[in-house]
C-alpha cells in the first residue's frame, strides 16, 4: 500500500506501508461460564504442598547474608528425596537443577554437607551448573542453555537460580523498569509452562525498606510481584538475629506468614545443621507461648493440686489465701503480688484451665471479698 510524504521542500515521496486490514489477526474464542464450570480441569500440582504450585515463576527475597542459599538448597535436598521442607511442607519427589552462579563447584557441595551431614549420600537427582560454566544472558542464549538441561534431565520440575540478576540484562534506554522485570519473567514464564516445571529466582531486598508491605522489599519493580505466581520473602529484623518471619503469596494459594529460625551450628551427631527450620505460624506460636506461661503459672499450677487432691474434685479459697499460702501448700512460686493480679490471671486463663484441665470456677463476693470455688468438671 502506498502512503505519501510531503517534505520540508515540498517534494513528494511514496512510501510502502503495511496494510494492516491484510495482516491475519487470530480470531479469539470465549467460553461461558456454565461450559467453563463443566470443563474437567486437573487440580493444582504442588512440588510443595501449600507454598510451591508446578508450572511457573517464583521469587525469594531477602536482605544480604540471610541464608537464601541455604534455604534453597534445603529445598532442593527435600524435593530431590520426597522429604518435608521447613520440617512442615511435604515435597513431591522430583529432580532438580540448581543455578549456583557466584559460586565455584565448591561452594554448593560444602553448604550441601553442612545441611545433610558429613556421613550424608547426596541424591543423584540435584543438578548443578555454576559460575564455572560459561552461562549466558536472558535473551543471548540462556534460555536455550535452560532448555537443553530441562531436555538432558526430563524429571526435573524445580530450577533454581542463584541469583536473578546474574542473567539480567540492563534495560534499554526506551524501557521502563517495570516493562523490563515483566518482560524477563514472561519469557521464563513461558519455559516453565512448556517444560511444566517452576523456576524459583533468588533477589535481594531493595535498600529502601518499606514498611507497609513486606512484598514491596523484593529488589525491582512492582512488575516484579505482579508476573511472578509465588513469592517468598525472609524479613529479620538485624542480620544477626537467628529468628526471621517467611511470608508467602502467590496466585493459587494461601498467604502466610511463618515464624522460622536459622541453625547455624554444626550437628555432630552427623545429621547436618546449616537449615531453616519452622516453628509454626504467628498465631501458633503465640498459641505455644500462652500455653507454655499457662502451664508454669504458680496459681495454675496450685489449683490443679488442690483440685486434683481434694476427694470431691472441687476447692474454695480467696486471693489472700493463694498469696499467703500458696507456695506452702502446693510448692510452687507465685509471682501475683495482689488480689486484682490472681483475678486478671484467672480471667485470662480461664478458658485454657477448663480446656486443658478440665477445671471450671465461680466467684461470689463475701464481705466485699472475692470468694473462688474451683470444680473438676466430671461430666
């Protein structure tokens, strides 16, 4: 199709111009939602249950010198032998490449020791590549180095690479940053998809920490996040802490937040240490905390005793009585120093001394007094 073009002199130039109504466009297929809720879809496949879907991009950030590494290979360790990462998410057996690329060949096989143990035999199902090898560029030749390993070791349904940004190019000057960390992902997206395997990215934090979303840390833009299906985050508060929050989201899962900690010591027992290891979730914790301060409270401990010993399952007694006897009749410590401190503590326990000791109480005032009758619920 010509066009014309007039210049500055007035001289008049044909140009070829694509003729857009000639270029074949694909026609696009809907679908209705009572077909589409007819369609026999497979469920979501996990490689970890609960936080690592198949098929996909995932990312895991954190500050420098946070054991990302270890965590990783812990990982991979777990899903090469079908064992439970974190000692919590159960793996499904598979093999797995891991990108180790600012490191020798060393590197990865002492960290791997340090985890499984000195005496360990390390699977044969987790492949390394390593800085050692001539790895190239996203969009110069990685993507087909990516796929003839995904080839060489068809089993493989989890990459790692150790770190992203080694296999970055910078953006061009036209680009944004966001199209760029999009644009990266897309095309690993695309491999993942086709080899139905899940690439996990490791980053760094970004320098200016957020503090209204732990998510908004991960090095790069918001295209970052948006074209990822999982991300991982790992926030302590100092480096030196031991203790750290992993938070996880994604696409087709749960968020969550974990409270997990580091063993940085050596096992010589022979079975490793260099691994993250799950306490539970924030809210479990908190849960473990109470019932642990539950337990050891002096006042609890003094009416299970009295309760327990008393021949009709039931005791009555008032806040002087717990103060000024209590240790002399039950052995135990009490750190209450009022009247007021042992009724906030009943308060506060009550549920738990019914639930765990299957004790309940009333209290009626005498005299301005507060009078409790503690009774073992034998029903």
């Amino acid at each position: 199709m010509k066009r014309g073009l007039i210049m500055g002199d007035d001289t008049f130039i044909n140009i070829d111009m694509p003729d857009f109504n000639e270029k074949e466009i694909p026609k696009l297929n809907s679908i209705n939602a009572h077909d589409l809720q007819c369609l026999d879809i497979p469920p979501i496949e996990w490689i970890v249950d609960d936080v690592l879907p198949l098929g996909g991009i995932g990312v895991l950030s954190a500050p420098p010198k946070s054991y990302k590494s270890y965590m990783m290979l812990s990982l991979c360790l777990s899903v090469c032998r079908g064992e439970k990462f974190l000692d919590r998410f159960q793996c499904h057996r598979a093999d797995c490449i891991y990108f180790d690329l600012e490191s020798s060949r060393r590197r990865p096989r002492d960290r791997m020791l340090q985890i499984a143990g000195d005496n360990a035999v390390l699977p044969y199902n987790l492949h390394f590549v390593t800085a050692e090898e001539d790895v190239k560029p996203l969009g110069e030749g990685f993507e087909e180095q990516l796929m003839g390993m995904l080839t060489k070791f068809p089993k493989t349904k989890l990459v790692v690479i150790d770190v992203w940004q080694m296999i970055r190019k910078d953006a061009k000057r036209t680009q944004t940053a966001y199209s760029k960390d999009y644009q990266d992902n897309r095309i690993l997206g695309e491999i993942a998809r086709e080899y139905n395997v899940t690439l996990m990215l490791i980053t760094h934090d970004r320098k200016m920490k957020d503090t209204s979303d732990v998510f908004n840390n991960i090095s790069g833009s918001t295209g970052t996040l948006g074209s990822v299906d999982v991300a991982w985050k790992i926030s302590r508060e100092n480096r030196t802490d031991d203790k750290a929050i992993f938070s996880i989201t994604g696409r087709d899962l749960k968020p969550q937040e974990l409270s997990i900690w580091f063993d940085g010591e050596e096992n010589h027992s022979g079975k490793g240490g260099f691994q993250w290891h799950c306490n539970g979730t924030e809210e479990e914790v908190e849960a473990e905390r109470e019932l642990k301060e539950f337990k050891y409270n002096g006042v609890i401990q003094l009416i299970y005793k009295m309760v327990t010993a008393s021949d009709n399952g039931e005791w009555t007694t008032d806040a002087s009585n717990i103060l000024e006897n209590g240790e002399a009749l039950a052995g135990v410590t009490i750190r209450e120093e009022s009247g007021k401190a042992i009724s906030n503590t009943l308060k506060r326990f009550r549920k738990m001394l019914l639930e765990n000791m299957n004790i309940e109480y009333r209290v009626k005032q005498i005299k301005h007094i507060n009078v409790y009758t503690f009774k073992e619920n034998r029903k």
